[in-house]
C-alpha cells in the first residue's frame, strides 16, 4: 500500500530535496513531516494520507540520493581537475602590487610611531562595614576558633593514646 524509497519518484525527491536543504541542521518533528506529506500531495496529487512512516523513509532515501549525487559530483570534479593538470602543480602565491604594499607599509609605520598604552589604575571601591556585617565575621571566628579548640583536644587525646601503644609495645 505504501510506496518505499526504491518507488519514489522524481518529483518527489525534489519536493524533499527542496526541504531538507531548507530545513538543513534542524530536526524533523510531526509539524514538519505534516506539511512536507501536504505539500507533496498539492504537487502531485497522491499520496493524499500517506503514513509517516513512508514519509521518514523518503526523507531517507532522498538523503541516501542525495549523498550519492554529492559523492558523483566530487568525483567527476575530481576527475577534470587531473586531467586538466591543475591538481598537479602548487598554487602560486598572490604577488601584492605595489600600491597595497606601501598603504600596508604606511598603516605599519604609523602603528608603530603611536605612543605605548598605559594602565589606568581604578580607584578601589569603598567598603562599607556595618554592624550585621562585623558581626556575622565575629560569628563565624568564634565558630572556627571553637572547631580548631576541638581538633587540638582530639590531637592530644590521639598523641596520648599513641604513646601508651609504644610504651606497651617496648
């Protein structure tokens, strides 16, 4: 019932072709498989209620089609470049005229002349200390000297245990 990608025909891969490279980078959605299903239904007048499943195999072969094309097309390029001699030789370099070359020579020298640039140095923001501010800092210096109070006690309790195992060990 549905027609596969072998079936498709001309005009429909150019009705596809003529979107995917429209739609080049962005992901298909239901949205844009609707309106490519109705657009080829206005242009050839089949395919009125085709499922969306043929039409995501179209879109494949069309980019199968289409990759093919690409890949002929470099290839013939290919092709003519050798056999006219142009892939064989090194391109030769761009000779500057004369007129570009001293306006670069000029723009150079005038760069040059300019006097270095100097830093500014901004002035430092003011801080303003208020009494929450003050504080919460003295809150947060008690809470550390306490955990460091803390950390000592455990440090001796461990330093004392430490030297009972070595005089028990001896």
């Amino acid at each position: 019932m549905g027609i596969g990608c072998e079936q498709m025909d001309d005009a429909i891969f150019k009705i596809i072709k003529n979107r995917l490279t429209r739609w080049e980078g962005q992901t298909l959605n239901q949205e844009k498989l609707g309106a490519l299903r109705t657009e080829i239904y206005e242009k050839t007048r089949t395919n009125k209620f085709a499922p969306f499943s043929n039409i995501k195999k179209w879109i494949k072969g069309a980019r199968k089609r289409m990759a093919a094309e690409a890949k002929a097309a470099a290839k013939k390029e290919k092709k003519v470049a050798k056999s006219s001699g142009r892939g064989r030789e090194a391109p030769r370099p761009a000779s500057v005229p004369a007129a570009v070359q001293n306006s670069l020579d000029e723009i150079k020298a005038e760069m040059s002349l300019e006097p270095a640039r100097q830093e500014v140095s901004l002035p430092k923001p003011t801080v303003v200390m208020d009494k929450v501010y003050l504080q919460s800092i003295s809150f947060e210096i008690a809470a550390m000297r306490s955990a460091m109070d803390r950390i000592g006690r455990q440090l001796d309790k461990l330093e004392k245990e430490l030297n009972q195992h070595r005089q028990g060990a001896e």
